[in-house]
C-alpha cells in the first residue's frame, strides 16, 4: 500500500454523522433527557430509513428550557476553536468513568472526537464533519463484563493483534482542509494557533507548551526526515478521510510513569481510523507502513491466531519484557475482530474489538505513586509554612534523623491512607510528606511534568538504606498486613472501635442471606430496614445503627441490611459516622441519680466512636435492565414468602408486586462512585460482589476481604463453616411481616397478557441449535448482538389487550366489547395462582429478526374460554400473536416485533420470501404453558 486509499462521505454516513453530533449537542444541553432517549440510536446497525426518522425527529426539538434538569451536565462537554479560515472546531469530551456503563448513555465510545459544523448544509446533508476520530474506549481485561476472557472468546475472532502499549500522551494527526494538517491531544488543539515560536526572532514564549503543539513540532521533524511536508500529509489524510493515532513520548517535554528510550522518542505511531462515526480501523501492517513513509516511530506489534495464544504471549511478555527491547512497558493492546466480519479486502479499514492487558507490576505501582505525589503537590500549595512547620516534631541530631508527624502532614494533603492497599505505596506517602516537610524545593520540577522518574529512583534508593528501618521504626505507622510485607514490627496507628458492612444493592441480590451466614461463624450484629414498621424506616434504620455503633459490648461488626441503593442513603451512614468520631453524649451507666442526690440531671459522657465503613458493592451497574430484572424476579419468586414485604402477590390489578417493585429500585439506582459523589466518600474500603455469582461464591470473597482488613476480628472459616452456614441458613425464617406500599397508579395495568416463565435466551439457544452453523450464516449478526448486549425481553408475554386501545376505541363501536375483555382479563388475571398456569401456548413454527427485533410466531392459545383471542375486535386480532424476542436498542419500540412478524408472514404467502433484511427458520411447534397477567 502507497497510500492510504480514497474514501468518499456517503450519503448515509453523512446521516450518521449529523445525527451523532446533533445528539452530543442535545445530550450536553440536556435537552435529550426532556425530549427523548434516544442517546441509545445504534448508528452502527441502523438503516436508511431510521437515520432519515431521526434526523426528522432531531430538527423538532425545541431549544433548552430554563427548566431543563441539571444531573447529567457536566457528563457531555465541548470546547469550541476558532482556526484559519474562519472554521470553528469543537472538541468533545465524556466523562471518563460513564464509559464502563451499561448500556453507554453516550451516543458514541469514541475517545477523542474533533468536528466541524457547516452551516450552509441542512440538517442530514453532511452539516457536521469528524475531523479526527480516536478509538472507542477500551478496557483492561476483566475489568467490565464485555472484557472477560470468556467473552471474548465467544464475542471476538483472530487474528488478534497484540501491540505494545506505548508509555506516552495521545496525539492525533487529521486534515483541517486538502493542504492543512490538524494536530490535538486528547481532547485539545494547541490554543496559539497564530503563534509561530516566535518565528521573527527565533525565540521562545513564556508561555508553557501544549501537548498539541509539541506533537506537532516532533511532526514536523518525523516529515521533514523523509522529505515530505505537513501539506503533504494534509492532502493524503484528506482523500483518505482518516486520522493518523500516535504516542507523544518525549521526556524532555512531559516525563510519564516509565522512562522512554531514546529510539521512541518523538511520535511512535500505532492506529489510523477512518474519520467515521462507528470506529473503521486499519490493521498494524497498514499503520507500520504508513509509519515508514511518514517517518515517524514504528509501534512493536505481532498477530497470534487465539485467545489462548493471546493470554500465553501477555503473560511472556509481562515476566520477560517485551522481545528485542529493554526495560519494562506498560501493557499491551488487543484488537481482534467481530466473528460475523468476513475479510473481503485486506486492505480495508474494519471494524475491531479493542482491549488493553495492563502489567500489575511494577507499572500500576509506579502510576499510582505519580498520582498520590500530584494530589500531595496541589494540596502542598494551598497551605501556608506555619501549617507545615507544626508536623515537623524534633530537628535532626548526630546519628538521628528528623522526625516528622507524617500521619498529620498526610491528612492535611486530603490523602486518605485507608484507601491504599500496596503497603510500598503506603511507605511511599508518607516518605514524600517527610521529604515536602523537609525541602519541598525537589519537587519544583513536578509543576513541568518533569521529575517523576528521578522522585522514584530516590525513593527506591533509599528504601535500601538503614535510614529507611529508622524512618519507618520512628515515623510510619502501617498496618498488620504492611508489616509483614515491609518486614516491620510497628503497631497500627489508627483503631476502630467498630465497623459497618454497607451493601448496595438492590432486592434479590441476596443482601441478607449474606449476613445471616456471616454472621454464623463470626460475631456480627445485623441489622434490617425490612424489620422496621414504622411510615418513615430510613430515620429508624439509622437509629438501630446508632445504638449498635454506641454498644461497646456488642460485636465488632455490623451489618447494616438495607438497599442503600440510593446516595441519600448513604450520606444519611456517613452523616452518623462522622457525627459519632466527633463524639455524642451518652448517659454513663456508671454513675446513677443515687450517687449525686435525687434532684441531680442525669449524668452523661461524651463518646466518641471511630467507625470503619466498608462498601458492599454489588456489580449492578455492570449488567443490562432486562437481565438484572429477570435474575432478581426469579429469585423473589423461589424464596416465596419468606420475606417481610416484597413477597411473589399480585396487586387488585392482578400486576406481580415484585415486578414493579424491581422496576423503581433498578430505575432509580444510583452507582456508587467514591471519585464523583461525596456520599461516597467516607468509605474506607469496598469489596465488590457479583450479582449472578451464587450465595457461597460472594460468602468467600466477602470472608477473605474481610480477613485482609482486619485479620484479627475475622478469622477464616473452615470449609466445613461455611457448609454449616449454609445450612442453618435453609432454616432461616422472617419475625415480622408487613405489607408492600405501592403507588397505587402502579398497582393497575397498563396491558393484560400471558406470561411465560421461560429464559428467553435460553430458549432462543436451543431454537438455534437445532440449525447448523452453516446454515444460520450470515443471518446470525443480529442474535450475536443480542448476546452480546443482554437485550431479551425482561417479562417473555404475548400481549392479549393494551389500555391504549381501550382509549382509542372510546366513543366507538367496539368500546363495549373491549371493556367486557378488560373485565374478563382482570378477573382472570387476579384469582390466578402466581404458580398456576392454565394457558396453553404453541410456539413455532417461524422465529423472525432484522436488524432492530426479533420474534417467535405464536400459532396456537388456549383454551379460548380463557384467553378469547376471538373476541378481540377484526382490528386487534388481524396480526399474529407472538413473543418479543427483544430489541437492539432502547429506542426501539418492542412493538416492531409484531409488525415484523406479520409483514414476514404476508411476503412468505405472497413469493415465498421473508423481505429484504429479513430472516426467518422455521422449528418443530411446541406446547409452554403461561398465565395470564396485568402487566407493565
């Protein structure tokens, strides 16, 4: 390959285009969270015709209102530039931490997107135009669901490139117009576009360098070693309507956490990406040529054909560096590609699935050290010497060294030393906050992003001297794990005297179970908020806790049961724990009225409690509604009544209670996020339990984290305890029993149906497997998506009437007879048994899908007695019942099944073929038995 080859703008990525930047603006302004969802588009499966209805929908939504809601404000932001010619580029920037969720609220992954508006062209004629284009965020292995190992052996296919993952700042490299080259950081263009490095004189501005500019100077020398110049490359990035990715890594300029070798300095580049709105990305062979032609820096790269082979040269090459180059690196990243994506054209950009295998050690030590030492500097400067001057307790005499409250001068730099789990990092902190106490005028250097490299070698020099034992022996105090680690013999500064076991979850995940085993083998008091009876629980629940907290005779753990889904809720512990260290007054139970005369007050002490918080974080923002609701229902509906309140009933509606139920909590759930909420912020320790993971799985990740914190109060169990406390578990039976409040709006139906207790997913598995794989290809895309984003049908149904069409049949002939289905519907619906299902249901012979949804063909109800499907007015009954499958996106209407459905079976009867876009196989009919429902 000479050059990159031409692409041209189509008309349909021009709609997908206009579309994504129109929804950035809207999401940044709020007005999507008034006026629509539909943040969720899928720009990568949508066709003409949707793109055509979203561009018409996007020129109807009004301008932002005063009254728009303000929580999402700063998760979108864009920064506008003004360059030559008069072109104006905007640089979007998403909140880092969003991206991990699922699904994504952003419309697009991309990380690093630079545009540029037209106005002269309407709406969905190429108004807007990405300009550079970085990849999809990607994540380190098993650090999100999708990254899995086991996932991605089934969601991804070799080749699989492996490339080193350069220790640097990002630069992107793009065309601003056919002879102008456009270089940015990240998210940003150098802001002295005019300035020319003083180009009358030769000399330098006072001003610090940007990222951009800096990569744009190293750009300069790369094209001018090959004789090419940045017109050039302008004009080929143009054609090709592509942005060059690469690695700014120059430690003159900016010192990152690994040092660079001299050969890799400068750009080292390691991606092109097509200027589009779904990521097209060239394959390292393409970029490394690209690379020679342009003169810049090769990046390492190799192809292995498995994950198997994958995960085998990741772990080579974290124990022996990577072939041929000294030193350590920071990781490697991986692309490999869709299993549907067939290679037509090698040289083609496609598409690709990326993550990053990060190093454990010693990068993510070396980072973390970079970090905590950035945060000590800014605090460092909001302070004046005379605060400083109080941590330093004795000056230095012969033989001794100078010793400093270190502990203090940490808790002023806001670096809370709980929260750091590498006892080396520990000793780090407080090494640098004796060295800021002492000179902080060897960290001068830090402000020009210089100096990381030559803090850490001082430090790890030192920590191989006697005067590392003596520092530490006289000024750290670390704790019982860290002094075997360091091989100290120092007691723990800091003591609780209790500590809160806080789950966030919501109902179902198995909060209490959990603490009854806990509490089985180790001494732990527990506390629910489902015991309480009282209008108001949350102040109550407090109170219990409080009373617990304030017993220095009861157990030193706590378990506080309740959802805690909700970040009131955890200000409200935070709030009790904070108010408890700065201490209550309590009645002292060693004095009494006697002791002091019978008109004395009763005699009180102030005690203060110091509380250790630890999170019980369940992974619920880690998996899709649909899935979480269907996990959480099955297992309400299998413990049955024994619960306080959210027990498997039905409403006077004939609505299941733990359904709507699960619907608020999973609606309102807020993530728990130490770095963005401050509610968050009190809790000294997290320990994340999974969801699907059963009873026993979390029991022992609970047990053992525990037995790290604080080994002493949590001994570890016996195989045989843990057995035990399952099965005392099996006899747990609740005291109190009270009834759910619902809102009454919701204890009434929005539509009756019969409900089907299947695993949709399940079912469409087996329906698929009776297919062969040659057979299914390429119809298959769609369910992989399916699989790959969890989106079946969260209530499986067949939808028997809707009170949308009890209202438009109002004032018409078939009002009656609706109403009297309605009737029959609801009386049927609420002398139901939860357990009894008394409607037959034939599923088969076709299942449906396209590109939006999918359906199973319904051929058979009954007995029609019950279900009167015949009764339906001519309008309602014309179309085929059915099961909605589910449906790629949120915005997608599950409606669309059915519809799909019935224009399949018309094309099939009319010419035998299923339409365009459309895929059908047919199954052996089978008999499910369901129940009918009010439904939500």
């Amino acid at each position: 390959m000479t050059k990159l080859p031409i692409q041209l703008i189509d008309s349909q990525e021009k709609k997908r285009t206009d579309i994504l930047v129109q929804l950035l603006l809207n999401f940044e302004q709020q007005d999507m969270i008034v006026h629509s969802s539909n943040a969720q588009l899928d720009l990568k499966t949508a066709n003409e015709q949707t793109l055509t209805s979203e561009i018409e929908r996007l020129k109807l939504i009004p301008k932002k209102t005063q009254d728009d809601p303000q929580h999402l404000k700063k998760l979108i932001r864009s920064r506008l530039y003004n360059c030559a010619e008069g072109l104006e580029v905007r640089s979007w920037t998403m909140l880092e931490h969003v991206y991990r969720r699922e699904p994504c609220p952003f419309p697009t992954r991309a990380r690093g997107l630079f545009t540029l508006k037209d106005s002269k062209q309407a709406l969905g004629h190429g108004r807007y135009k990405i300009l550079a284009r970085g990849y999809d965020k990607f994540f380190n292995v098993g650090e999100v669901s999708w990254t899995q190992w086991d996932t991605l052996r089934l969601h991804s296919k070799g080749p699989y490139h492996l490339t080193m993952k350069t220790n640097g700042c990002i630069i992107f490299i793009s065309a601003l117009t056919p002879s102008q080259l456009l270089v940015t950081s990240k998210h940003a263009m150098d802001t002295e576009l005019d300035e020319k490095e003083n180009a009358n004189d030769g000399g330098s501005t006072d001003k610090p360098v940007s990222h951009a500019r800096m990569g744009e100077r190293w750009l300069e020398r790369h094209l001018d070693s090959v004789g090419l110049t940045k017109a050039n490359l302008a004009r080929e990035l143009w054609d090709a309507n592509a942005t060059a990715v690469a690695e700014l890594t120059d430690d003159t300029f900016e010192e990152h956490v690994l040092p660079t070798p001299e050969e890799e300095t400068g750009l080292n580049l390691h991606g092109i990406n097509l200027n589009q709105t779904v990521l097209h990305t060239y394959p390292p062979d393409h970029v490394a040529q690209c690379a020679r032609r342009w003169g810049l820096h090769l990046t390492p790269w190799k192809t292995v054909e498995n994950i198997e082979d994958v995960k085998r040269e990741c772990l080579s090459i974290e124990q022996n560096g990577w072939p041929g180059r000294d030193g350590f690196i920071e990781g490697v990243v991986v692309r490999g590609f869709l299993p549907q994506d067939e290679i037509t054209d090698p040289d083609k950009a496609r598409q690709a699935i990326f993550w990053k295998v990060k190093f454990q050690e010693p990068y993510l030590m070396y980072r973390e050290w970079r970090e905590l030492t950035k945060r000590m500097l800014g605090e460092l400067a909001k302070v004046d010497q005379t605060q400083l001057s109080k941590f330093i307790l004795t000056q230095a005499e012969p033989g001794k060294l100078t010793s400093y409250d270190t502990d203090g001068c940490i808790k002023l730099f806001k670096i809370n030393i709980n929260k750091i789990q590498n006892p080396e990092s520990k000793l780090y902190v407080h090494w640098t906050a004796a060295e800021l106490l002492q000179d902080p005028g060897r960290f001068s250097d830090w402000k020009l992003n210089q100096g990381i490299v030559s803090t850490r070698e001082r430090f790890l020099a030192w920590r191989c001297t006697p005067d590392a034992q003596l520092f530490i022996k006289t000024v750290v105090h670390v704790s019982q794990k860290a002094k075997s680690q360091l091989g100290l013999t120092l007691e723990n500064n800091r003591t609780f005297d209790k500590t809160i076991l806080v789950p966030i979850a919501i109902p179902g995940c198995g909060k209490t179970s959990l603490g009854i085993a806990l509490g089985s083998f180790l001494k732990c008091s527990h506390t629910q908020s489902d015991d309480i009876k009282a209008k108001k629980t949350g102040p109550m629940f407090i109170a219990n806790l409080k009373k617990l907290l304030l017993d220095s005779s009861g157990p030193h753990l706590i378990f506080a049961d309740k959802n805690n889904h909700l970040r009131t809720h955890r200000q409200a512990i935070a709030d009790l724990v904070k108010e408890l260290r700065q201490g209550v007054k309590v009645k002292d139970p060693m004095k009494s009225k006697k002791d002091w005369g019978s008109a004395s007050k009763a005699v009180t002490e102030k005690k203060r409690i110091e509380t250790r918080v630890i999170a019980l974080a369940w992974d619920v923002p880690a998996h899709p509604y649909n899935e979480l609701h269907r996990l959480a229902s099955e297992r309400i509906m299998k413990r049955g009544a024994n619960h306080q309140s959210l027990r498997p009933e039905l409403t006077s509606g004939g609505v299941e209670v733990h359904h709507v139920v699960l619907s608020k909590f999973l609606r309102d759930f807020e993530e728990f996020e130490p770095e963005v909420n401050t509610e968050d912020e009190c809790f000294d320790k997290v320990i994340e339990l999974s969801c699907h993971a059963p009873l026993i799985n979390n029991l022992r990740v609970l047990v053992k984290r525990l037995h790290e914190i604080m080994p002493d109060q949590c001994p570890l169990p016996t195989d045989k305890e843990f057995t035990e406390a399952l099965s005392k578990l099996g006899k747990y039976r609740v005291s109190v029993r009270k009834d759910m409040k619902l809102d009454p709006k919701l204890c009434e139906p929005r539509y009756f149906g019969i409900r089907i207790p299947v695993d949709l997913k399940s079912l469409v598995l087996e329906l698929f497997s009776q297919k062969s794989e040659t057979q299914l290809e390429p119809d298959r895309a769609l369910f992989n998506e399916f699989l790959i984003r969890k989106r079946f049908t969260t209530v499986p149904h067949i939808t028997l009437l809707h009170s949308s069409e009890l209202s438009n049949a109002s004032g018409t002939g078939s009002e009656m007879g609706l109403k009297d289905l309605w009737s029959h519907y609801r009386a049927q619906a609420v002398s139901n048994h939860l357990n009894k299902y008394e409607v037959e249901v034939t599923i088969g012979p076709k299942i449906v899908w396209n590109d939006r949804v999918m359906a199973i063909e319904v051929s058979g109800l009954g007995p029609e007695e019950r279900v009167r499907w015949n009764d339906r007015p001519r309008t309602l009954h014309d179309h085929q019942p059915h099961i909605s499958v589910g449906t790629l996106s949120n915005e997608i209407r599950p409606i669309e099944a059915g519809l799909l459905l019935d224009k399949v079976l018309v094309n099939l009867a009319a010419n035998g073929y299923p339409g365009e876009g459309n895929h059908v196989f047919e199954f052996p009919t089978r008999i499910i038995r369901g129940s009918i429902r009010g439904l939500n």
